[in-house]
C-alpha cells in the first residue's frame, strides 16, 4: 500500500459517523454461511458478510454472558478476577467516555442480564436504553395468560431443572412480532429511522439474546429444520458433558435441539435485515459502520458436550464469529487474530474517545485500513477459578489447575452474580474476615480481596475445570479438535513454549499471584 492510498484509507475511516454493534448472544460460527456452513439458515448474515471484512480467527475472552458484556464495553478482561458482575468503581463503559465526545449512545436489548443483579449498571451511561421484555429468565409475568387467545408457540417440553419464567411469558406473545428478538430488531431498526441523528455522531449497541436459549419459535420457524415430526419439541438444552454417552440425550433429542437452534438462527437473521434495511432507508450507509460478532458459541454435541457446562473451552464454545461492515471499505477475510477486548479499543478509535482505566484491547481500524495484517499474537480466554486458555496463530494450549485448584480469591467491590430465581438460597457468598484490600492493575481504588479455601462454597461459576491435566490442539491440521496432542512425546518442545508464553502473557496482565500458583506458573 502506497503512503496516497494510505491516507485515501484513512479519509474514509475518518468518515465514519456512526457505528452500529450487534451481538448476537450464542451465536454458533459453523451454523453461519459465511463460514461455511450449508444448513441455509442465514442468508442475511451471508449478505452481509459478502460485503463485510470476515474474521475467521476471532475468539472470546471472558465467559460467560456477563463477563464477555465486560470484555465488549469496558475493555478489560474480566475472568482472572471475578466470575460475574457489574462495573467496578474503578472503571467505566465505554459511553461514559463517549459522551465526553458528544456522541449519542443507545442501547436496544432483550437480555435480561443486563438488567438484574450482577449486570445492574451497564445501561446507565447510554444516552437512552430500551428492554424488550420476556426472554429466558427475565421476572415479566407472573402467571400465563388465562386466555391463550391467538399464541402462536407450540407446546414444548419444560426445563429439565424446574419451571422457568418463560413457560409463562411465552404465553402473551400473540404473533411472530411478539417474540423479544424481532421486537428487539424492530425497535432497533425504528431508532435508526426514527430518532438517529443524520447529521451527529451515534452509537446503538443491540445485545440481542437471540439465539440463545430457550429455542423457541413460531412457525414456520418451528418445523422448518425438523426432520422427523414425532421429534420431541425440546427448547431447552441440558448443560452436560458426555450427554449422548450418559444417556442424557437421546437421538431424537439431539435432532431436536439442533433443529430448534437453527430454526432460532435462522428467525433472528430474518430479523436483523430490518436493521440493515433501516441503516440504508435513513439514507446513513455510507458514513454508518456495522459489527456482528456474538460473546460465546454453544455446544450441540460437538465432543458429546451440550449447553455451557463446566468444560475447557472448544472451538465450538470459543471460536466466534465477527464481521464488520465499513464504509468504503472493500470486502475480504481476515486472518488476524481478535478477542472481545479488541471490540472496545474499536469504539474509542472510531470516536476519537480515550478511557482512564487500564483496558487490554487493540483496536481493529488498523486491520480495517488493510494497514496491518496483525494486532496481537495470542488470545487469552477463561472462566473465573478455572483453566485459562492460551490461541495462537498455531495452537490451543488449555492449562489446567495444579493439586486441588488453589488458591483461589474474587477481587471485586460490587459483589454481585446472576441470580438463579428458582433456586433463592445459591447466591455469591459474601466476603468474610480473610478479606482484605488490595489494587487492581493500573488502580489505587481499594479493592477487596476475597479468598477461598478448601471446603468453602465458591461461585457457581468455578466448578468444572481441569485439575492436574491440559489440552493442546494444533488449528493447522486438527481443525476439529480431534486430537489432543498434550500427552504426546513430540509435544514436550511445543508445551514448554506455550508454557512460557501463557506465564509472561499473565505477568503483563498483573493477574493475582494465586491464579500464577494455582496453574504453577509462579
């Protein structure tokens, strides 16, 4: 590239106004056309990547939900210290710091994370914000409506681990548009047309829960995958490793859930071309920038694991999806590697923004100006209290815990989880006399430090992960993890390097000295 057609880039950049993220909660990478699938659930996504930059080696970060939110909107990695909650005192999301900028900023969701304990304040520094209610675990109704006039969801099988809140508000949906995904890409899309400043600058962030779980959809969305009309109607995926193994899952199970995934997919694709279609009918194209990606994948049987149980993270849970959509840019694939905080570092680049705390991310204009082919050489990712897993170009490298997975400690201020509604007694335990004060990287905000032994209760969040074992997987030749290279003879050379880059990746991060003991990395 010639230093003309660097700046030619670079005007182009400058040009863009207005920037539109989409996540797409659980969305599956295999189960998109752009990267290759056939099953012809996506035809909108497969559009819009024709004219999109394709990431194919992108991966999460933190997981899960909440965690990965963190990652997205505040930019800093979230596992090595805490498993799940809201934004700490000594950080801010990313539209505090765009107000300073005078942009506008709206947030459309359905998640209903989002909005309970343990994710309570990452709305509040939007311009504006709207929640579609009635997805998954959110509290909307408390009974079903006694009429059932003109529902349009066909019976399905209850939770296999009690009585969710949907099994009622699924039953106040009157029409296709009733479902919290379209009516979340509609409000989306009448923002767009509506209220979006032609002349300002604007960020919407749509946190779209869709596909996630339950996979429930109208017809034709309902049938339009399944094989075998006597198949169950399963929407809600059980979180097990070894499912079909320990018959936990049965064939016809497992067509279901596949068939149930897809057809969500595929109705929230349909969906999200209203966004697109108002993007272009406000007469904004050519200065509105467009992100897709997701915050995790999903097991549905890959390695026999289904959900999201305690599991090292495959490709199927940690390699996602992301394509962007530039103005002036021109189509291709990228084969750079980007996390979750890479999204962060973007919205502050393509607004001009700067932030006060200490964040990991690296910004993706660079990679969109085609003015480097890389911003990173490796991708750090995890669940708090667990394994942590090292990407590179060549490798998945999973290190597992040493002994009996301590010592362990959650570093936090806000002390807040997920809540389990039907289950009122599992909560975060509190911090007790072991805790103390500390300083986050880059902070002299006190913090406390909370540590866990042995016999305590710990979040939900840390059961599950490898003890005393690893996992190596090569990405040139075993693209389906197949093989897991960790106790080859061959691999003695190989381990010990990533070894040595998984220890000094963490130092530079400063993660607490008991994550370096607790994976013998100290």
């Amino acid at each position: 590239m010639t230093i003309d057609q660097g700046r030619e880039v670079y005007l182009l950049v400058m040009a863009v106004d207005k920037l539109v993220v989409v996540v797409l909660d659980s969305l599956k990478r295999d189960w998109l056309g752009a990267y290759g699938s056939s099953r012809g659930a996506t035809p909108v996504l497969d559009r819009f990547a024709a004219e999109s930059i394709v990431f194919d080696r992108h991966h999460v970060g933190s997981l899960p939900c909440m965690p990965a939110r963190h990652d997205i909107l505040v930019g800093a990695l979230d596992f090595p210290w805490r498993p799940w909650g809201s934004i700490e005192v000594w950080e801010d999301a990313v539209t505090r710091d765009l107000r300073r900028e005078s942009v506008t900023t709206m947030l459309v969701s359905d998640h209903p994370h989002l909005f309970e304990v343990g994710g309570e304040n990452y709305h509040v520094d939007f311009t504006a914000w709207r929640y579609e209610r009635g997805h998954e675990s959110d509290p909307w109704r408390t009974r079903p409506d006694p009429t059932w006039i003109g529902t349009p969801a066909p019976p399905v099988e209850s939770h296999p681990r009690g009585r969710f809140q949907y099994e009622d508000s699924r039953t106040w949906f009157r029409s296709e548009a009733d479902f919290p995904g379209p009516r979340t890409m509609a409000a989306a899309a009448d923002w767009i047309r509506d209220e979006s400043c032609r002349d300002g600058r604007w960020f919407l962030f749509v946190d779209e829960f869709d596909p996630h779980e339950p996979f429930d959809t109208p017809e034709p969305w309902a049938s339009m995958f399944r094989d075998r009309d006597d198949d169950p109607r399963t929407i809600w995926p059980p979180y097990v490793v070894g499912g079909r193994a320990r018959g936990v899952v049965s064939e016809a199970d497992a067509r279901s859930l596949v068939a149930a995934y897809t057809a969500k997919v595929a109705m929230i694709d349909h969906w999200f071309g209203r966004v697109l279609a108002a993007i272009d009918e406000s007469g904004q194209a050519d200065d509105t920038a467009v992100i897709v990606t997701t915050d995790h994948g999903h097991y549905l049987g890959e390695h026999d694991v289904w959900g999201k149980p305690g599991h090292p993270i495959m490709d199927a849970l940690g390699h996602v999806p992301l394509m962007v959509r530039w103005p002036g840019g021109a189509a291709r694939r990228s084969e750079a590697l980007t996390t979750s905080v890479d999204l962060h570092a973007t919205i502050l680049d393509v607004f001009g923004a700067r932030t006060d705390h200490r964040t990991h991310g690296r910004s993706l204009v660079p990679l969109i100006e085609a003015r480097t082919s890389s911003v990173r050489d490796c991708v750090l990712a995890g669940y708090w209290g667990r394994e942590v897993l090292l990407v590179t170009r060549d490798w998945n490298y999973v290190r597992g815990s040493r002994g009996r997975g301590y010592p362990l400690s959650m570093w936090s201020n806000r002390w807040s989880t997920m809540p389990v509604h039907g289950r009122p007694d599992l909560r975060l335990p509190r911090p007790d006399s072991r805790a103390r004060l500390d300083r986050m990287p880059g902070s002299d905000v006190p913090v406390i430090r909370q540590p866990f032994e042995p016999g305590d209760q710990l979040p939900f969040w840390a059961h599950g992960g490898l003890v005393d074992e690893d996992r190596l997987f090569s990405r040139m030749d075993d693209r389906e993890q197949r093989h897991d290279r960790s106790g080859d003879v061959g691999s003695a050379a190989i381990l010990d390097q990533l070894t040595d880059h998984l220890r000094d990746e963490l130092r530079v991060l400063e993660v607490p000295d008991d994550l370096l003991t607790r994976l013998a990395l100290a």
